[in-house]
C-alpha cells in the first residue's frame, strides 16, 4: 500500500510565511506511523525545502517569504487588477519527486477555503500518473467545504479530526488499520524535515466562545487541553531538531489560565529550552494579567499578539463580546509597564467587518499608535458556516471571492480606501519602531 502525505502550494495575491505549519497532516502522519503505515511526505510550503534551488533567507524570528511565480487568474478575479501568484515549490520538482513511484492514496491537507486551487492542482498531477489513486481530502477547507471538495475530483472528503480517522479509513479504504489513537497519545512527526526552522504546537483543541466571524468553534465544537506530558514531549522533539522558533496555534491559550497556561509554562519554563516562543494567535486581552506577564518575562519571547479587532463598543459587541475596551487597555498598559517592547505586541486590528465605518479602523489605528504598539490589519472575510457567512451568500458565488485581499474591495471599500489604510499604518509603525530605536 503506497501512500504520500501532501500541503498542497497556494494561489492567492499574496502570502508570507508566518510559522504555517501543516500541523493537521503532522498528527495524520503520526497516527500512520503508530500504525506501522509507511508513507511518502511532500509540503510545497515548506521555505527550506531540498526540492527548492534558491531558499529565500529568512527574516525576523525565522518568518520568511515563500517561493513563488506568476498564476493565471480565474475568470472571476478578472476586475482585481493586481498580479496573482502560485507560492510554494515547483510543479516540476514535485513531478520529480513522484517520478519511478505508484500511489494507491492521496491525503492532501487543506487551509483557506479560498486556496482550493492549490489542491486542485496536486490531485491532478497525481492523477496523470497514478490514475487509479484514491484521494482524501482533509483540513479545514475539507471541513466547512465538504461538497465543493467532492466535486474538486475528491474520492473522499475528510471532515472528522485525527482521531476520527480510524473509522474514516476502515469504512472507506483497505488500508489495514490497526488502533485509534487520541489527539493526546499523538506527536506531530516534525522529524518529516530535514531542516526545521520554526515550528507551530497546539496545547488546547477548539474555543469557548462563538465570535460571528470566526470558524474555530464549528472546526471542533469542544474545547480541551492536551496533557502537559505531551505537549512536553512535542517540545522536546522540537528542541532535539535544533527548531529556533516556536509558536502556538491556540485559539483560546490563557482561557481559565489557572488550570491551563500558567502551570504549563511554569513547567517549560523550567525545561530551559532553547528556542524563543511566539504568540501569533491573538491572545484574549481580558486575562493578560501580572501572573501571565510574570509568565511572559521569564521566556525567551519573540512576539505575543493581541486580538484587539475594533476600539468600536459596537463592533466589540456585535461580534460576540470577547473583549471590551477596559481590557483592551488595562492589558496594554500593564505589558508597557512591565517594559515589554511596543514592537514585540501585534495587535490585530479587523477590516472590512459589516456595519463598520472605515472611521472606526482608523480610530482603533490610531488609538494603537498612541500606545506604540505594532498594528497588524487583518482584512475581514466570510467564513463559510459562520453567523456572519449568511448575510453575503447570495453574492459568494465562488469560495474564491472569500480572498482576504479581494473580499472587502469586492463589496465594501474601494481598493484606493484600503490601500490609504494600509499606507496610515505602515507609517504608525514607522513612528514606533523610531520611538523604540531613539529610547
Ligand atoms: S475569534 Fe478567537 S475568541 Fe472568537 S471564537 Fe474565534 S478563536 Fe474563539
């Protein structure tokens, strides 16, 4: 039985690599080989890949840009004047790579619903030579897209989580399966890389709470903590593979931190690993308080990022309440005074939400500035099953018109509106890092 494990490359306008990480495929690869499955392994997406001639050098804390060439563009993105891209590497080093072999399965893994080109792309080069390969399709596009998958040339749609997919395999395939494993008794199989810089760990599954734009809690409607034995032993993995940076793909890390991220990280801590650790998922500023800040001074931090989304009470309180403005400043201020660098905390701001003003973003971009943190515009983009999906339906004829950087030209701003945005806070950050390199 042959079968090869793919992250498929990406089409969009544009894409930086900020510690992506197949970590869905990882744990796939880990329950196989707990199998005593043998497996082929390609991610297009991976920066220090050998089946890439030129390795892009990497930036701060081992971020980095992807490989990438022109793409032609959909009929549908006709009107979107700027240039699209096909990140990742190459067809033809792919078609090398499964050049002699025979597959009998294709899992690939999937991300953006809107990347699905990217997906379609691999089952039809795997298909030209292995016309009999069955395909399965998992990830989250896999997950809220299920039928668009399907009529992508899928001969499976994978919409469970890791340890659904002993079931999965014994109703669909003959792959011979032995046991089922728990998320908890699984290791993401990192040591697929020959060369590992960056690295992503998850410590919690799902979220508690049900913001209208966000997907997290239809991918997993629960939300639990893996044992820190575990999560200490992906770490461990991690430092014995010589990985620089860290990051956490929690959605709700400091939630009930009592019980959670303090004692956890009292534990890492004191494992005196060396690598730096990285908070790119927005943490919740309601529980950044002395005891996770103590927590955040004695580690090796690279960045920790803030979901701030709006400084409009209205906004915060149409899209579920999560923060409030109190705690978006109390958290602020208490990081400042503890003397963590303003350029270290990213803040996310929203663009492009309904019933916005574009007066609000630039209030939020400015209430940031005065702060002198780090102000990251994440553009707003309906995400298929979630409240806020329904109200743009009718007009989303394609999961591409979904495109961050299409979507809010598509119905809300013009492309000149969010091109000023983008310019204003370029030139705040501009101001805080002179702040920072004068004190
Ligand atoms: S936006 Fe964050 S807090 Fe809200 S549901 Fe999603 S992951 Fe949870």
């Amino acid at each position: 039985m042959q079968i090869l494990l793919v992250n498929p490359p990406i089409y969009d306008f544009t894409c930086y690599d900020y510690w992506l990480k197949p970590l869905g495929l990882l744990y796939v690869a880990s329950f196989l080989r707990k199998n005593g499955i043998g497996f082929d392994f390609f991610d297009f997406m991976d920066r220090r890949s050998p089946f890439l001639e030129k390795k892009n050098k990497s930036k701060f804390l081992s971020t980095g840009k992807f490989r990438k060439e022109d793409a032609a563009k959909k009929d549908i993105f006709a009107w979107f004047k700027r240039p699209y891209f096909r990140y990742g590497v190459s067809k033809e080093k792919f078609l090398e790579f499964i050049s002699n072999k025979s597959y009998d399965f294709l899992f690939i893994t999937s991300m953006m619903t809107y990347w699905y080109e990217g997906i379609e792309e691999v089952i039809e080069t795997v298909k030209d030579k292995n016309p009999d390969v069955k395909t399965i399709v998992g990830g989250v596009y896999a997950k809220l897209l299920p039928e668009h998958a399907k009529n992508l040339g899928c001969n499976f749609v994978f919409s469970g989580n890791v340890e659904e997919l002993y079931q999965f395999l014994k109703d669909n395939t003959d792959i011979y399966v032995k046991k089922s494993f728990k998320l908890e008794e699984l290791i993401p199989s990192y040591d697929l890389y020959k060369d590992l810089e960056s690295a992503a760990v998850l410590t919690q599954v799902g979220c508690p709470y049900r913001c209208t734009y966000c997907a997290v809690p239809i991918l997993n409607n629960t939300f639990y903590s893996l044992p820190f034995e575990n999560i200490l032993k992906q770490l461990d993995l991690l430092e014995s593979l010589n990985v620089k940076d860290v990051t956490f793909y929690d959605d709700a890390l400091l939630f009930k931190k009592e019980k959670h991220f303090l004692p956890l990280f009292e534990k890492i801590i004191e494992k005196n690993y060396s690598f730096r650790f990285n908070f790119s998922n927005g943490l919740h500023t309601r529980f950044i308080e002395k005891d996770v800040v103590d927590i955040f001074k004695k580690l090796n931090l690279g960045m920790l990022s803030l979901s701030i989304e709006s400084v409009s009470k209205d906004i915060l309180t149409k899209t579920g309440n999560k923060i409030n403005l109190d705690e978006i400043e109390r958290a602020l201020n208490l990081l400042l005074k503890n003397g963590f660098d303003g350029r270290k905390i990213f803040c996310y701001i929203l663009v492009g939400l309904p019933d916005e003003r574009i007066e609000d973003v630039i209030d939020t971009a400015r209430y940031l500035k005065e702060k002198r943190v780090r102000i990251v515009l994440n553009e707003f983009t309906p995400v298929p099953k979630t409240e806020l999906y329904d109200r743009y339906k009718k007009i989303i004829t394609d999961p591409l018109l979904t495109n961050k950087s299409v979507f809010s030209s598509y119905y809300k701003y013009s492309e000149e509106e969010l091109q000023n945005l983008k310019n204003l806070v370029r030139s705040f950050n501009w101001e805080t890092k002179r702040y920072y390199e004068r004190v």
